[in-house]
C-alpha cells in the first residue's frame, strides 16, 4: 500500500496534522494504543490560546469540563500559599480521553487511522517514487507500506527519531506521575476554578506536584501528579505520601469506597526544541520535537502549534519547495513567539535545577508572593503580552530577598558539587 505522508503518533500533533494535510493527500495514521481513549499521557490542562487553535477544526468546547480561572501557589510546608485570578478562564481542564478520541473520530476521508499498531523502523530507497518502506507490527502481524514522507509525532521517546541518526533526540525529561480519583477539592474559595501547583523542594526536585479538578462521567473528580527528574524517578512511591498530606491537610476529599480512575506515567521533554527536526523524508512534532512548555502546564500548545505549521510545510515541500521544511521554527514563532517562550522557559528550568532545598524555594515563594496580583497575568499564553516573571522578581523592592535568595542559591550549588552532581 502507498501513502504519501505517514504519522507516527495519534495525540494532538499528529491528529492535528492530519486535519490538516490537503483532502487530495493520501495519509496514514499509526498509534500503539488499542483504543484512543484509553489513556491519554497528559494532564489535559489547555491555555486559552490552544483552545483557539482546537476549536478552528474540532468541537474542543464539548469536552470543557472545568474553565479555570485561578492559579494556587503553595509552599514547602503545605501551609503557605497564595492565589493570583484572571477575569477570565486562561487555562481550561479537558475531558482528554474523550478530545483526542473526537479528533480522530473526525479525521477527513483521505486519512486512515491503524491503532494497535507499533511503528518499527522505515528505510529510504531514492529509486522510488514512494522512497521510503515503512515497517510496523499489527495485532502482532509485521506490516509494510510504502510512503514519501514520514512524520514523528510519537512523543519525548520518539521512534522515528530512533530510526534515523540525521534527527535529534531528547535527551533530558522530568517523569511525570498522575492518579486522578472521585472526590472534590477542598483548597481555597473556588476550586472547581483552580489549578494548584505544589512547591516541595526537597520532596519532588526538578519540578513539583500539582492537582486540578476535572469531571469523569458526569461527576466531579481531579487530577494530581508528581514530577521529578529523571535521575530521581526511582522515588516516584513518593506519589502515595503526596495523596496522604492532601488528605491530612483536608485539601481534598477521595468518594468514600473508591480507587483511583486512573494511573498513567509519562516522559516530559525538558532539554528545548531540538536542532535537527527534518530531513529529505521525514520531520519531528510536538513532544518528539522537544516543543513542550512543562513548566507552565502548557505542552499541548506546542503540539497543536507544530501540527498546523507542518501541514503547511509538508504539503509545499512535496510540491517541490525543497527549503520548506527549513522554515519550520520560524513559522512556529509566528504563533505568539513560541520559540521565544521556550527560551525562557530553559532560563527558568536552569535556575530551577539549581535550586536543591527547601529554604531556596521558601525564600523564592516569599518573593513570587509579594507580587501574586501579576503572577497570572505572566503565566502560559498571557506571559507573552505582559510582564515577563523576571520584570515581577527584579524590582528594587525585593533586593533584600533576591540577596537571600542568591545566598541559598550559592549554598545549594556548593551542597551539589560536594555530592559530585
């Protein structure tokens, strides 16, 4: 069988683009799960931006369980916290199983979905007019099928990216954790509106925790996880004591009699968008490219973003404009100045690496805190047309703390270099 476009990968990059491969395309769709809305390795969390970008070719507004309009901030101890509100939702809580399901429910004609299939390998043969043979396994049995280009959109881990030593791999990844449970969140005046982010410094180094509400089945139900560093995801038992002091600080209450719905960890790309991305056959998107925004729960974003701009780049570059590809991260800036986020997204994970005890955390919440009526508005999409988070830190008001800040900063890296890190 012939193809013109392969896709490796059926979550939002790679169903985003095959919304969006001309009709005239014939496209192929690869995903290792059985059923699409399984599982879904995401925390479902969408800015208002991405929510736009969906709802221009699926009905994205049907599967909004919760628009949320707050943001909760709390402390190393679990006792300190503080809030920063928006007038309108920035971040909305989807029913993601049942999204990425509508997706691919809505797929054009010209599109083939084959789940249950676990792409392998694919070779290049220039004598062709289809140049490369596409291997995967079906329900067990090896298949091949021949195409002209081939699209990872297979996640942090990405296979495609495996099979060809031209393309960049991610190397560096925080392992996220998550449980989701029946119940209700008890933090704060309007959870069923909230995200909250958990700072623990010494429990969860590398990133932190977080919880949000979500419905699951016409009930009320929320999300929590961990994320660590992948060096440290030997510790992720942690995850259980994390449910108990939530439920000791009666920040959430589980339904009487219930288990969890669901336990799904993931690979977060944490080491920025990757150099090599493309060549002659085949191109990376979303998490395989490295475009993931982790530390602002926004790595859906990227996924869409790419989709759409690699729609428009492969279909030129199959009508014969070699240097298309060439073009795709200077197409994906064009879009907020994405590139540009995931900049300073790197600046921040640089610093919050670094930062290896609670008192350097507690002395950052101290700062962060003075100025929680900005704190939202710098936050995912918005960060982009207000103040950055350093023009929030770097005022002269807060010196005295940025100095204190410094000090524990200074000790934690001397506390790594004595521990050879």
């Amino acid at each position: 069988m012939n193809y013109d476009v392969v896709i490796v990968g059926a979550s939002f990059s790679g169903l985003t683009l095959a919304h969006h491969l001309p009709k005239n395309l014939k496209v192929l769709v690869l995903d290792m799960k059985k059923n699409l809305d399984a599982y879904i390795e995401s925390t479902g969390l969408i800015t208002q931006a991405t929510y736009d970008l969906l709802a221009e070719f699926v009905n994205v507004g049907a599967y909004i369980p919760n628009k949320i309009v707050a943001i909760g901030v709390i402390g190393t101890d679990f006792n300190r916290n503080f809030f920063s509100y928006s007038d309108a939702p920035w971040i909305y809580s989807t029913d993601t199983p049942q999204l990425v399901k509508h997706m691919s429910d809505t797929l054009p004609e010209n599109v083939t979905l084959s789940v249950n299939s676990k792409f392998t390998d694919y070779k290049i043969d220039k004598n062709n007019d289809y140049s490369l043979e596409v291997f995967f396994s079906k329900n067990g049995q090896e298949q091949i099928v021949r195409s002209r280009f081939i699209v990872g959109a297979d996640g942090a881990k990405s296979s495609v990216a495996k099979s060809n030593k031209s393309l960049s791999q991610n190397k560096k990844f925080l392992i996220g954790l998550e449980k989701v449970f029946y119940g209700n969140i008890l933090l704060g005046p309007n959870p069923d509106k909230t995200v909250y982010h958990y700072w623990f410094g010494e429990f969860s180094l590398g990133y932190g925790g977080w919880l949000s509400p979500t419905v699951i089945k016409g009930k009320k139900a929320f999300r929590l996880g961990l994320a660590k560093l992948s060096e440290n995801a030997n510790e992720f038992g942690e995850i259980k004591d994390f449910v108990e002091m939530l439920k000791n600080k009666k920040m959430i209450r589980i339904e009487d009699s219930t288990e969890e719905i669901l336990t799904f960890a993931s690979m977060i790309p944490i080491g920025g968008p990757l150099k090599n991305v493309c060549d002659d056959y085949s191109l990376l998107i979303g998490d395989a490219a490295g475009l993931c925004g982790a530390f602002a729960a926004d790595g859906i974003k990227g996924s869409v973003v790419s989709g759409k701009v690699a729609a428009k780049l492969i279909t030129a570059y199959l009508n014969g404009e070699k240097n298309a590809l060439k073009k795709y991260h200077v197409e994906i800036q064009k879009y907020n100045k994405l590139m540009t986020y995931y900049k300073k997204q790197m600046l921040y994970r640089w610093l919050w690496d670094r930062m290896k005890s609670n008192r350097t955390f507690d002395t950052m919440f101290d700062i962060i805190s003075r100025s929680k009526e900005d704190f939202l508005n710098q936050f995912c999409d918005s960060k982009d047309r207000h103040k950055s988070l350093l023009s929030i830190v770097l005022k002269i008001s807060n010196v005295p703390l940025l100095l204190k800040y410094s000090w524990y900063l200074f000790l934690d890296l001397f506390k790594m270099s004595e521990k050879g890190i």
